[in-house]
C-alpha cells in the first residue's frame, strides 16, 4: 500500500518528475495489476436466516482471511439495507453482517444497485464508495464495437455483421436515441445473430459448414424495434409511465441524474 501511495502522489504530482526510458513521455504512466485469488460470495450461500448468516460469514471470512483472498459479495442489498422498527427478521441480518464485518481482516467488496436504501451504519464503515455512471452514447457506442470485435475474432468465417448493419447500430449508439444498458445490448446483438441464423437455416442451399451467416441491418431492426415497443409499454405508456432512472430515485434507491449534473457543471 506504501508503494501505491508513493506511485500516485508521483503521478498527481504538479513539479517536473524525472523519467527513466530514454523516449520522452513514454512510460510516464502508472499501472498497477493486483493479483490473487477471488473469492465470490453469493448471497444463496449466506442465507436469510440470522444464526446461519452469522455462522456462514464466520466460515467464508475466515477462509478469506486464511487464503489471503480478495472477498467479493454480490448484489448485497439484502445485508445493507437500512433498518425499520417493524421488520425483526432483517434488523437481525444486517446486525450479524455488521458485526461480522467490523472484525474482517482482509479486503472486502461489496455491491449494489440501491446505494439509497443502505443503512447508515454501513455507510460509516466503507472506506471507499465507487459508483459506476450511466451509460453515455459514446460508452453504448464503445460496447457495441466491443461485441462486433469479440463476434469476428471468435466467429471468424461463420457469422459476419455487415457493414451496413454496423454503421446503423452505432449511429443510433452515439445518437442517443437508444438507452439500452450493456446487457440489453449483449441480448440484442445474440438475438439479431439467431434470426440471421434461421433465415440462413431455411434456405436448401445454404451449408453452415462452408458458408457465412450474415446479420444485416434487417436484423438489428426487427430486435430493436420489439424491445424499443416494449419498453414503451412499460415504462412510458401504460405500466410504470417513468424510466428506470426515475423510478429508483422514486424509490430513494439511487440518483442515476447526480452524475448527470455534475458532468454538465463547468
């Protein structure tokens, strides 16, 4: 830790550092690769119960502990929330996590997306809070060119987007037209490749074994367009009649608009 700290305040650093790689500004950055074992923690493997939440932290921070292990808990929500008067059963499950946690040894991580909802004694005992911002149009952009890069190399031959059908997913990416998270876009992406397939399947005179499956812009369309309806359906027209962003600041789950705003201040 010493050594990363010494390594940042030479990189914030505003006087002249000296360089040794003969290339000016080569090598003036600081890259840093923190390696070990993960050690990932369900919440299945926790519990709900309190005497077994307690008991099954004990193990797993132990076993964390003794491994020298990174402690990853995922989607802990149900251990963070914030305590009410009425609800016993779950002042009990975050007490045990409280108390469990206090006396960790090693390096946990939790995660969450109802950062709003956490009890305020959690909140007092992280060290560091990192939020992840919502998508921007040049970070769905960035993800769809990620997913075509990953298709090409592995399905080299096989499948191929066309060119056509590119230009039009990431014009509409960087418009922002589109809001569709990285798992929506994983999803639209399989999908557009699996009605390709099945065209390609329904023609006699095509062989998979000798020819490419093309994903053209027809594909993307036909996906988009369905998943553009429903979320229609849910979130503007009928359902919800509010997007995702609004409805967890509703719900005093998280500001997704915070970051928003502090981007647009000067």
């Amino acid at each position: 830790m010493t050594t990363i700290k010494a390594l940042a305040r030479r990189q914030n650093s505003k006087r002249e550092t000296w360089a040794a790689d003969f290339v000016v500004g080569k090598g003036s950055g600081q890259i840093i690769l923190l390696h070990g074992p993960l050690l990932s923690l369900p919440v299945a493997d926790i519990g709900t119960v309190e005497t077994r939440v307690e008991r099954e932290l004990l193990k797993w921070f132990s076993l964390a502990e003794a491994w020298n292990a990174v402690l990853l808990v995922d989607e802990a929500d149900i251990f963070l929330e914030r305590r009410q008067n009425r609800d016993l059963a779950r002042n009990g499950l975050v007490s045990a996590f409280l108390r469990r946690m206090e006396y960790f040894k090693g390096l946990l991580f939790l995660t969450t997306n109802r950062v709003g909802q956490i009890d305020d004694a959690f909140i007092s005992r992280v060290h560091v809070a990192i939020g992840y911002e919502a998508l921007s149009p040049d970070s769905r952009a960035k993800i769809w060119q990620g997913f075509f890069r990953k298709l090409a190399k592995e399905k080299a031959g096989k499948i191929q987007i066309s060119t056509g059908a590119k230009k039009w997913v990431l014009d509409r990416a960087a418009s922002g037209e589109s809001q569709m998270n990285g798992r929506d876009i994983r999803n639209a992406l399989q999908t557009a490749i699996t009605l390709a397939e099945a065209e390609h399947e329904e023609d006699p005179d095509f062989d998979a074994e000798k020819m490419t499956v093309i994903v053209g812009q027809s594909h993307f369309q036909r996906v988009l367009d369905i998943t553009n309806k429903f979320h229609s359906y849910v979130y503007v027209q009928s359902i919800r009649r509010e997007d995702e962003r609004k409805r967890a600041a509703a719900r005093q789950d998280r500001n997704d608009y915070w970051h928003m705003e502090s981007q647009a201040d000067p």
